[in-house]
C-alpha cells in the first residue's frame, strides 16, 4: 500500500477541469433553458400544449423521446461484464447499496416533509389538478423530491470518480449494480413511499415508467455496445462513437427542461421563492448522505480511491429518471416535475464541491493510487 500522498506523477487538478465546455456549464444552460421555457410558454403557448398533447397511454411522445437520447448515452458507456469483480471486494458497493436503498430514500421523505410540508408550508400555498385529482403544491414538490431520493446516480458519478483521482474500476462495478438494482427497486419503493404520502400511483403506470426510461435505453446500450464490440472493436467505439454521444446527451436534457419550463414558467414567475424553498431539503440531503457514506467508509477502513465513489454515487441523483418518472406519473406541468428539475439546477456545483472536499480530505485514508488507471475522460466523460 502506498503512502498517505497523491503520486509525484499525478498532480491534483481544479474540480471541472476536465470537464467539457457544455459539462463544466451545465448549471448555466440550465438556467437559460428555465428562461427560454418561460418564454416559449408565455409567448407561444399553443406550441407547448401542442407537444404535450402528443401522448400515447399517458406517454408524453416528445419527452420520451428527448428521454430516450438522454438516457441511451449512459447505458451504452456501462460495461456490466464488470459487475462481477463486485464479489471479490464487496465492501464499497455494500456500502453503496445499503445507502442508496436503506438510507437515502428515508432521510429524503423526512427532510422534504419537515422543510416542504413543514417549516415552508405557508409559502407554498396552493393546487394543481393531477390526473383529474386536486393535489396540493407541497404535496406535488414532496412527490418530486422522493422521486430523486430513489434514483441513484448512474453515469455521471463516472466524471466525478474521474475528477476525484477514485477507483474508476470499482465505480463502474458500482454504477452497473445500481442500474439493475434500479430496474427492479425503483417501481416498488417508489409506489410505496408516494402512498405513504397521501399520493396514490397506479402500480402499472409506475412499472411502465420504469420499463420506459431504464429498460428501454438499458437494452439499448447493452445491445448496441456488444454488437459495436464485435463488429467494430472497442477502439472505435471509444475513440470515435462515444464522441458524438455526450452532445446528444446534453442536447435531449436541454430540451427536455425547455418543454419542461414552457409548462411551468407562469408558477415560476408568480412564485419564484419555491425553487429557492424546494432547493433548501435537496441541497441539505446531498450533502448529508455525502457525509454518513464518507464517514462509514473511512470507519470500515476503505482505500480514498473506493471510499470517494461510494459516498459521490450516494450523494448524487439519478435525476433523468426522476424526471421523467414525474412527468409520466403527475404530467409534465406539475410541481413533482419541477422539484425534479430544481435537482438538476443545483447538483452539478454541489458535487463539484464535494469533489473538491474529498481531494482535500483523501489523507484521512488509506490510499491506493494504482487503482486509479483509468484516466482516458473519453470512456469516463458522461451526462448522468
């Protein structure tokens, strides 16, 4: 084992530098895309109600496709051949597991229910009619937060792992046992804690969402990726498909939020305090799952280069799937979409934070800088 000092050879960089143009801004864009949103439903209100029209079983056609785009880029990059190194060092994704899905789901319903349905309550008065049902703001901005709490990051944590100087081996196996993990987890837990909150969800229309926005692209990327393989090479797929993947990826997620915003933007301009009062619980939960994960590992004597990952990957949400699990549960004009999207606006510095924090602390570790091989950004550079 190496000592507690980063290698000579791999100099510390500034959390971002590696990230791409479109990447490092992310937040930016999200912004302007919440601005041109807002506009388009102001100005051109009829061509937003005529995009959410274009539905099938209470799909959104449009959405689903900008969701499709979004999502297909991370599966693809996931090589889940590398889910069974699991068994041979077990603990971190133990660790990952057990706050992903025994913790970080709880402490979400608790700290949306305290702030939302609680302390900010009195500024978040009002309605909206779902499905034919009138539910309350609150009650819509808590199913939206649960909606994150239950997703956990998938692709993206890859980038951080990448700026974090981390066992990008491991955090594959790890951002592979949750995507599976996810396809079977996510529909149960999801009915079970929105019911448990006054919000009654069809069984079957949670089941599709799912099989819609992870097992669809989820078979996608593990379909195309081995026939590229075998056809191609893993050269070409790293070197020349996965160059054009990330611009899609981005391009669906900015689309997706103007459609977004286009529906939202006359709640947003008569009420712009929610998204600061909806940003406080998500902002406090990340940086409180971060913390229980960093700490538990570095009890359970993990190696910095497998503790980092565990607690980014339980910090971070898998917010494309919280998205569009929303829109296709209370419509894509309801508070439960918009929470979700209020995860996207404060996410990315939030972890570029926290990846800067577990350079500054990976001293209080063991460390083991050989395992962090994997430094090409074109296989670890992804939108989550």
């Amino acid at each position: 084992m190496s000592t507690n000092t980063p290698q000579a050879s791999q100099p510390a960089v500034n959390a971002g530098g590696k990230l791409s143009f479109f990447e490092r801004y992310l937040t930016l864009w999200v912004f302007l895309c919440i601005v041109a949103g807002i506009a388009l439903g102001r100005l051109f209100p009829g061509v937003a109600v005529a995009l959410d029209a274009m539905s099938f079983y209470q799909v959104s056609i449009p959405i689903a496709i900008c969701l499709f785009f979004m999502m297909y880029p991370i599966m693809v990059k996931i090589d889940f051949t590398q889910a069974a190194q699991a068994v041979r060092a077990p603990k971190p994704v133990i660790l990952t597991l057990v706050v992903n899905w025994l913790i970080k789901p709880f402490t979400m319903v608790a700290l949306a229910q305290f702030f939302l349905g609680g302390l900010f309550a009195p500024w978040l008065t009002g309605t909206e009619l779902i499905r034919g049902t009138e539910v309350t703001l609150v009650n819509s901005y808590i199913a939206g937060a649960i909606l994150l709490g239950i997703a956990p990051c998938t692709a993206m944590v890859l980038m951080w792992g990448y700026l974090s100087y981390s066992n990008q081996g491991h955090t594959l196996v790890m951002v592979a046992v949750n995507s599976l993990a996810m396809l079977f987890l996510y529909a149960p837990l999801g009915r079970w804690l929105l019911s448990a909150n006054d919000l009654t969800v069809p069984w079957e229309t949670i089941v599709l969402s799912v099989l819609i926005y992870v097992g669809l692209p989820l078979i996608a990327g593990m379909y195309s990726r081995y026939w590229i393989f075998k056809h191609k090479g893993r050269e070409w797929f790293e070197r020349r498909f996965l160059k054009y993947l990330t611009p899609i990826s981005i391009t669906a997620l900015l689309l997706t939020l103007v459609l977004l915003f286009a529906f939202k933007g006359e709640l947003i301009v008569n009420n712009p305090l929610h998204i600061l009062l909806i940003a406080v619980p998500l902002f406090i939960q990340t940086n409180f799952i971060f913390l229980i994960t960093y700490v538990a590992a570095l009890k359970l004597n993990l190696a910095y280069e497998d503790a980092a990952p565990a607690a980014l990957i339980g910090a971070s949400n898998h917010f494309e799937v919280a998205i569009a699990t929303a829109v296709m549960l209370f419509g894509l004009n309801s508070g439960a979409a918009l929470a979700t999207v209020v995860g996207v606006l404060i996410e990315v510095p939030v972890m570029l934070m926290l990846v800067e924090l577990c350079k500054r602390t990976a001293m209080w570790f063991p460390r083991e800088p050989e395992k962090a091989t994997l430094r090409d950004p074109r296989c670890v550079s992804s939108f989550k």
